[in-house]
C-alpha cells in the first residue's frame, strides 16, 4: 500500500495531465464542454477514478460520456507518459453529480425561507390560546393598618 500523502499527488498529478489533454482538444465531435472536478486513486496506485461535469444538455452528458469512454486508453496512454509511477493506473470516467446536488440544495433552501416567512406571519398575528402569563404569582398582602 502506498503512501496517503502520494496516492493524493499522484491524483494531483493525473487531474492536471487529463484536463490539460482534454483543454489541447481531441477529435471526437462528441465532446461537450467538459470540467475535471476530481481524481482519486487506490491505495495501490493501480486504479484512478476521475470525475468529471459536462456544461449542457442530458444528452450532451451521454455524448461525453461515449466520448471520454471511447478515448480512455489515449488518455491513459498520455497519463503514462507524464508520470514517475512503474506502473500506469486504469482510468474510470465518472460523472460528477456537483451540479445536481447544488441544485437540489438550492431548492431545499428556497423551501426552508418560504415556511420560515410563513411561520413568521402567522407568529406576528398569533394570539394567546388563554391568559398572557399563566403560571402562578405570589399573593401580595395588602398592609393593613387597623
């Protein structure tokens, strides 16, 4: 098992080699714009998972996707060229759901300040289901001067 600190440089590594392969262009008309987010190897170095966005349409998404899988031996080919490592990681293109989950957060969000400012008129009408103050005082003596 290889070291925590070199599996993440060598991700580093491999995120900055693929984008800027991608960034110089490839053949495939099938390739949407597409943003490398992350990349995470194994701890052996022999497998790297690389996620990535794709600005557009669903089925610019599966373009991509198409694309990205068919060029994956180029790409690892290229990452194999660029890297000190003995051995060359398996590449997997993963869509990242970043953007959906963003937009599902913002959606939750909005939701949460409507019913906040719906509980806030109703608390600014509200009135007092019985006396403003229930709870029991002490009897106060009036002195007596007899």
């Amino acid at each position: 098992m290889a070291d925590p600190a070199r599996a993440r440089k060598l991700a580093d590594r491999i995120k900055v080699i693929i984008a800027k392969r991608l960034e110089r262009g490839m053949r495939d008309p099938r390739l949407g714009f597409v943003t490398i987010t992350d990349v995470q190897v194994t701890g052996d170095l022999q497998h790297a998972s690389v996620f990535y966005t794709v600005y557009g349409t669903d089925e610019e998404r599966t373009d991509t996707a198409a694309a990205l899988t068919a060029a994956t031996g180029m790409l690892r080919t290229e990452v194999g060229k660029n890297i000190t490592a003995r051995l060359t990681p398996t590449l997997e293109f993963i869509p990242d759901a970043i953007p959906e989950n963003a937009a599902h957060i913002e959606d939750l969000l909005r939701e949460a300040r409507e019913r906040d400012t719906e509980v806030a008129g109703l608390a600014a009408s509200a009135q007092y289901a019985g006396d403003e103050d229930p709870y029991v005082k002490p009897r106060e003596f009036e002195d007596d001067e007899d």
